[in-house]
C-alpha cells in the first residue's frame, strides 16, 4: 500500500479497528468488507460477533484481532445480545453509573447467521426497536462449516449439500430478500453494500450507525474458497455482481427507496458466472433463464425507488 | 420497616427484584412462570423500579438479551419454565462460561411430550450440567430470601456465575403466603451494587467469548469447575450473613427429626413441607422416620448429605421427574453416586412421583417409606419405583 498517502489519507482514516493479524482465507472478500465497516466505526464501538468466519478468523483464545470491545457467545443470537448490550447502556447511563455519552453496538454476522438460523432473534430485536446496527456479511452459503447452501445462496449455485448433477441444477431455490424483510420491519435504515465500492460502504456504515433506532447493510462478501474462483477476483467479481445486476447497491431511509449506482445498461450474467466454479455446470439456457430474472428484479427495484420518492415528497 | 403479608410467591420475587434494584429484566412469557415477569413489567411501568424490561421474542433470546446486558455490565434477572428452559439451553451453558452473573427463577413444570402446563422438576433436570449454582426453594419466603443472595453469591468477584432459583410451578409459584418482604434500606445495605469488572467498555476494550483450541479448553472449563466448587464458601458466607442480618438461617441441606431415625426421606422443593407432616404422623405412630431436604442442588453437597444420612439404614429418594432408560431418578443417581465409595452408607430406594402436576399427600410419602422399607427389608430393590402409576 505504497501509494496510501497519495491517494487516500485525507479521505480514509488509518486506523485499524480490525487489526491486520487474522487467519481469513487469502483473498476473502469478507474481511476486506467487515475491515471497511471497521473503519467507519466511531471508537465508542461495541462489536458482537455472531459465529461463523468473522469470528474465527479474528479470535482465538488468548489472540483477538479487535481493538474495540468485542464479543462472541452464539451462531443465532448476535441480534438479541446487542439488544441486551444497548438495554444495559441505556439504564446504566440513565442511573448515573457510567458516563453519558453515546456508544454504539454493531452486531455482525454471516448470512447463514442472519438470513437462516438468526432470522428470528434479528426481527424480534427489530421489532422492539433497539438502537442498533446489524451487518450481514453475506458470502451466499456456509462456508465456515464448508460450503454448504443457505437461503442467500443464489438459484443454481453448487454447493456442498446443493451440489450440481444429473439430477440437480445446485441450488434450487431463488436467493431470500432479506433487505425486504428488513425493510417491512419499518426501520429508520436498512442498506446494501459491497467493499468493491469502499467509500460507499463506510459512507452507510456511517450513516447507520448514527441513526436514532435499528438499522441494517447488507453486504456483498465475494468468498473464493467456497465460490472456486482464483484469489484475486474478490474486487472485480463484486463489481461485476453490481454491474450485472446480481446486487444492486441501494438504501432505503425511512422506507424510501434509492439506487446508489444505477446501471443504464447491465452487463451479461456469464462476465459474473464464468469465473466461478460454482456455476461452471449451468449451461446457456440456464444461464438465461436466471438473468432474465435478475433483470426483472431489477426493474422493480427501480420501480420501488420511483413509487416510494413519492413518500419523501409528500 | 419489613412487613408481614399476604402475597403470590410469583409476585414476592418480583417485588424483591425491585428491591435489589435489578437493572434489565429480558423474558418471554410461559405458565406457570409468567406472574413474576407481569408484575416486574408493572413494576417498571409504575416507576417503582427503574429497570429496561426487554419483552424478547422467544426465550432463547430471553438469555441472549441477559448475555449481553450482564456483559454490560448491568445487574440482570430472567424468569422461565419447562419448554422455554429448553429452548434456552444452549444459552445456558454460555453464561457460565462466559462467568457472566445472571440470575434466574425456574418455576419448574413438565417437558413435553404430551403438552403439561404442570409442575415437576423435568425441565430442571436436564441443566444439571449447565455450570449454574442452583438451589430449590420449599415455600414463598425462600423464594424472596434466596433471591436476594442469589444477586450477591452470583456476583462476587471470586464467583461470577449464574444462578438459578427452582420454585415449583403452580404448587409454590401460584401460592399465596405470608411472607416477609424485607424494606428497601435493609436490602440496599445487604446487597452491595454490581461493578462488574470486565464489562464492555469503549474506555477499556474486552474481547468476550472468542473459541478455544484443544489446547486450552480443558483449563477454560476446569477454571469454570473450580470456580463454581469454591462458590460454596461464598454461598455459605452470604447464607450466614443473611442470617445475622434477617433472622433467618439457610444451609445446604436440611434435615427434619433425622437424630435416631432408621428411615430418611429425601426430597427437594416445595413438598418437603408435606413430607414433614408425614414424618410428624409417622412419629406419632413410633416409627423411627426423618427428612432430609436439599436446597443446594449445584455445587452439589457431598459432605452436606453424607453427614445427613450416614446414621440412618434407609434412604427413600423422591424425584420429581423420569431419568428416561436411565438408572434411577436424577437425584437418587446422584447421591447413590456420592455415597457410592462410603464404607457406611444406607441402602437406598428411588422413587419416581408427582410427575406432570400430581399431588402428592401426606399418605402418599407414608406409603413411599411402606414401599421403601419393605423393598429393602425383602432385598428387592428394583432401580427405581414409579409411584402410583395405573395401567
């Protein structure tokens, strides 16, 4: 990073809140996302983990790479300890036995810990409105555990327990929209990100984090390891996953849709798909099949930035 | 000024947790434990104690919530029973381990299958491995007095682990006794405030709970074995104390007319009272009979129960609940397995009863010791008698 200083201190800070010292994957995706996030923490940062690659890769007893507090105790409860956390600030703050001044509670975790087995603890703290941010890394599958499928993962990807034969396409099922769910909640925030556009992504961690009440990012988590893709595509498949459609970058405040990078013309699926051993066995028909889908979501997602605009004008 | 009154013991504990000013309360409703948390909510809705009361949305976050909140270093308290015990299990074993000191009340009830709202110790049975200090109350007032040493036991620095506090469901929890509930000022002064040390803290960063290789999980654990074995001098302390202070003396193990008696029953929680007056109408009739109670279940009390039942010939085990293929009930397994390498020791009998809300009567506990003695006496001792079974 020998260009840093030329091109970078004045707008990204140089501290580390996830210390370089990890044991993530060589090129991982979601590592370099969870130490943008890291970046856009404010020092008065409680961090839980849930389990899964970010926790193992940062800690092992008596090592931890996190420079703020930090904490891990399960798979699918990291939604509802941060809602204990931020209930014990409240009171204790409140009876003048710590300082009054604002701290926030991050909760992260993988998709299989927030889409799948944490759904439940995640909605319920939602739902009650705790001031907090839950980060979804998501890599589209367990790949902790060794790649096997989730709800996130996308229709026709190979996996461990969704594996491609004669009989199987992969995955059979069409990715969950989780944003959506996340969005019904009501919340003040909820964002999608991805660290091939860094800026954006600490921009919304910023803004999540000082939003008064729940607020949710998603984010796009290329894993080489559990996708088979060579170690340096992590950068340009996220990109090719927003420009083809695969994930759109937006957010919505206040239930207000808007598309932070809206592409006039979305590339071919097979420029995302090709390099990626989990899908190397979908043939064209399939391919096609699945992209036009993609498209027509992505159509309506432009048609909800249009129809719920009408909410911020009113 | 305490005072003398009529109340629900579901309503005295929820009274005592806002006389120990607990800071966050995280619970999920479930029979027959949800008295105590309606009336902290109304407590807390009224102004009466200023506490964040966190309706969860299941009680494996109920637990989650109480991870987070004694991590921050608030004083915490929960409430369960049956089914939500379950469904929090695993969580259970993390607030140990993590020495994080919650405390909570189990009204113990039935586990499903088949669906019973009803109180036995089943659920409680299944935590015995858990790494919580656990003790079973016999009426209202134990219930108020254990809860406010719970808070003190649980959160002494030398200990820093979870408490739970058995009621049995509907037969303890629902009752309305008179009870002493202690004033304000005297609990303040009791129970000192909660600095919990290692709470997380932007000033001073802590990492909580990361994973342990094979290379030092064993010491993680045993450093958690050793710290809930020598809670017990801490539990003793806080018991002694109460009793200087309030009047009334708690020990790990009670025992009823046992000097000169050739046959014990055991039993734990709230029919110990009914075995009493058994005992007492046993006695009337000359028959050398006697109680011993357990009140301290974890750390459980070797040196307590041997010294209780070394005298006597026969040993009759009430459990409350089925160890399922297993070789008796869960509380005689364990002391048969305490008296096991004693040179002197009774022989014992297990009974297995009360099992989903049954009663069980003064002539029942007399017929136990009937069943008991005459096993013994005919060198048929089965691993366990179900009693009162039809069919």
């Amino acid at each position: 990073m020998e260009d840093y200083n030329i091109f970078a201190s004045r707008v990204v800070t140089k501290n580390e809140p996830l210390a370089p010292g990890h044991r993530a994957c060589i090129g991982c995706g979601e590592v370099l996302a969870m130490r943008l996030a890291a970046k856009a923490f404010n020092k008065n940062t409680i961090v839980v983990n849930a389990t899964g690659c970010m926790e193992i890769i940062a800690s092992q007893v008596p090592y931890n790479s996190w420079r703020l507090p930090w904490i891990h105790t399960l798979f699918e409860n990291a939604a509802a300890v941060a809602s204990g956390i931020e209930s014990a600030i409240k009171v204790l703050s409140r009876k003048n036995r710590i300082p009054e001044e604002e701290i926030h509670v991050v909760a992260l975790g993988g998709d299989g810990a927030t889409v799948d087995i944490g759904i439940q603890a995640l909605s319920g703290a939602f739902e009650r409105g705790h001031n907090i941010t839950y980060i979804c890394f998501d890599n589209e599958a367990y790949m902790n555990t060794g790649i096997q499928r989730s709800s996130a993962t996308p229709f026709g990807a190979s996996t461990t327990t969704s594996p491609a034969g004669k009989k199987s396409i992969g995955q059979s099922t069409w990715k969950k929209d989780t944003p959506s769910i996340m969005v019904a909640h009501n919340i003040p925030y909820v964002a999608t990100a991805c660290p091939s556009y860094p800026f954006d992504l600490m921009e919304k961690i910023e803004k999540a984090l000082s939003t008064n009440g729940p607020s949710y990012i998603h984010i796009f988590s290329v894993c080489p390891t559990g996708w088979r893709t060579k170690s340096d595509l992590a950068i340009r498949l996220g990109r090719l996953a927003v420009e083809t459609g695969v994930f759109p970058l937006y957010e919505v405040e206040n239930g207000v849709y808007k598309m932070n990078k809206i592409e006039t013309e979305l590339k071919p699926l097979s420029l995302y798909t090709k390099p990626q051993g989990r899908f190397k066995h979908l043939n064209d028909d399939q391919l096609s099949a699945i992209e036009a889908r993609i498209h027509s979501e992505y159509e309506a997602l432009k048609e909800k930035c249009e129809l719920t605009q009408v909410r911020e004008d009113m | 000024m305490s005072k003398r009154i009529g109340i629900e013991t579901s309503l005295a504990i929820a009274e005592t947790v806002k006389l120990v000013n607990v800071d966050v309360v995280a619970a999920y409703p479930i029979t027959p434990q949800t008295h105590i948390v309606e009336h902290i909510a109304d407590l807390c809705a009224n102004g009466e104690l200023d506490a964040e009361y966190i309706p969860v949305e299941s009680e494996h976050s109920a637990m989650s919530a109480c991870l987070g909140s004694s991590a921050g270093g608030a004083r915490t308290f929960t409430a369960t029973a049956s089914q939500g015990l379950e469904l929090m299990h695993e969580v259970l074993y993390v607030a140990s381990g993590m020495r994080l000191p919650i405390v909570m009340a189990v009204a113990n009830r039935a586990v499903s299958a088949p669906l019973s709202i009803w109180g036995d110790h089943s659920d409680v049975m299944s935590c015995r491995d858990t790494g919580w200090i656990q003790v079973f109350v016999e009426n209202g007032q134990e219930a108020v007095d254990m809860t406010i040493c719970s808070f003190i036991i649980a959160e002494d620095p030398s200990v820093l682990l979870p408490f739970m506090i058995n009621l049995d469901g509907f037969h303890l929890s629902h009752v309305i006794e008179p009870i002493i509930l202690p004033d304000q000022d005297e609990v303040k002064a009791f129970v000192p405030d909660f600095n919990y040390k290692y709470r997380l803290d932007p000033h001073n960063p802590v990492a909580m709970g990361d994973f342990a290789t094979p290379a030092i999980f064993t010491e993680a654990k045993w450093a958690n074995e050793v710290a809930l074995t020598n809670s017990r001098a801490v539990i003793n302390d806080v018991w002694d104390r109460f009793y200087k202070t309030f009047g009334r003396k708690y020990q790990a193990v009670e025992t009823y007319k046992t000097e000169d008696a050739e046959t014990l029953l055991m039993t734990m929680g709230s029919f110990s009272e009914t075995a009493m007056t058994a005992i007492d109408a046993m006695r009337e009739q000359g028959r050398k009979v006697g109680l011993v109670r357990i009140r301290l279940w974890r750390p459980f009390p070797f040196d307590d129960i041997y010294e209780a039942v070394k005298e006597c010939k026969n040993l009759i085990i009430l459990d409350r609940a089925l160890s399922a293929g297993g070789p008796a009930g869960p509380v005689a397994s364990e002391v048969k397995a305490a008296l096991y390498n004693k040179s002197v020791k009774p022989a014992i009998v297990s009974i297995v009863g009360g099992l989903g809300g049954r009663d069980i009567h003064v002539s029942d506990f007399i017929n136990m010791v009937d069943i008991g003695e005459k096993a013994i006496k005919n060198n048929d001792i089965k691993p366990f008698e179900i009693y009162g079974v039809r069919g």
